[in-house]
C-alpha cells in the first residue's frame, strides 16, 4: 500500500520456497472495488489504540475514502516516489475552510487560513518524507507553514515562509526540505500576522 492511509507495515511474513524468504502482507491497505472503495487496517487490537489521535485519524481517513470523499493513492509502494493532495481533503482541522478558485486544482483550496489554524491529513503519512511543497496562493499578509508528524503539536519536519502572490486566483510553488523524522498522518499548522493569510492548492510530499 501507499501509505497515504496510514502506517507500512509486514503484518506476518509467511515461508515460501526457497527457505528464508518470506512474503510480506500491509497491514493497512485501500482498494478500488468496481465502482465502491474498499480500506483495511489490521491495527486496532486494543482498547487504548482507539484512544491514540493517529490511529483514529487514520480510521477517519479509511472511512472517508471507503465514502469517496477524499482520493488516495492505493498502489503497492516501490519505495521513493511522490504523493500530491488536495489541500481541501484534510480529515481534521481548526479554523480552515474549503475555498473556490477557478485556477485551483480541482477548482477548490483549503483557505479562510488564520493564524494558529491547522489541518490534518490521515491519507499522508510521515515515515520517509524528505521534501514537502505546495501550491499556494495569497492576497494577504502571508505567513508559515509547518509541517509535522503525528499532531497538529507533533515533530515539526520542516518549515516553509509564503509570501504575497499578488491575489488569491495567482498561485505559485514553494518548497522545503524536511530534516526531521516523524510517523504518523502529516498535519500542516499555520501562523502569521492578521487576517486570512493564504491559501494551499495542493502538497507534494516526496520520499
């Protein structure tokens, strides 16, 4: 599985011939199933793991995608690669709101951002990410953008400035390198002076 669903993971490995090989199964994993989705995951073997915010952040993201309200990537990982998200199709949030813009992928951004708001995406996780850019636009005062692992208060992997673009239909790519490591759904926390900020189009994590 691409973990834009959540953790990768071996769930059992089984004896295969040659001896000492072995046959790894994802212990989450999402599927188109003719014109439905369907979305596994093996976690959730205790009581406490439904108390963890990143397990249900990415049972809500599995729900969300089984109810076709947000996109993930289902194919079986290879190793490197990028995932791209709609900044719309967050699974958690303080304070943005879906925005229309005709320029936008898809029409849509995740806007209204103010400071000390925040987003959350259950379909990306954090294990490997090394660069991490978004499409964004602004009319205001522009402001920062953190990425983090696990919370909205989790390990910020990397930090990124947007400035004014001019307007908010004029958009343009900034970029990061991520220098830390973290696990766990990628959250985008927003800071800046006053007054709406800036919109994200889309993200692009790398790895």
């Amino acid at each position: 599985m691409n973990s834009q669903l959540g953790w990768e993971m071996p769930l059992h490995s089984e004896p295969a011939s040659p001896p000492g090989q072995g046959r790894s199964r994802p212990i989450t994993w999402c599927h188109p199933q003719g014109s439905g989705r369907s979305f596994y995951t093996g976690l959730g073997h205790t009581i406490q793991s439904y108390a963890e915010p990143a397990f249900r952040s990415l049972l809500l993201g599995g729900i969300r995608y089984a109810a076709g309200q947000v996109t993930a990537d289902c194919s079986p990982r290879t190793g490197g690669g990028s995932t791209t998200v709609e900044g719309e199709a967050y699974t958690s949030n303080f304070g943005v709101q879906p925005a229309n813009h005709g320029p936008a992928s898809g029409g849509r951004t995740v806007g209204y951002i103010d400071n000390g708001d925040w987003a959350g995406y259950a379909s990306v996780n954090a294990s490997g990410a090394k660069t991490f850019s978004a499409r964004v636009s602004s009319a205001g005062a522009g402001g920062t953008i953190r990425v983090r692992a696990g919370s909205q208060t989790g390990t910020v992997l990397g930090t990124v400035t947007v400035t004014n673009t001019g307007s908010w239909d004029t958009f343009r790519t900034v970029s990061t390198t991520l220098t830390a490591t973290g696990s766990g759904p990628i959250f985008l926390t927003f800071s800046g002076g006053s007054g709406s900020l800036f919109d994200v189009d889309t993200f692009t994590i790398t790895r």
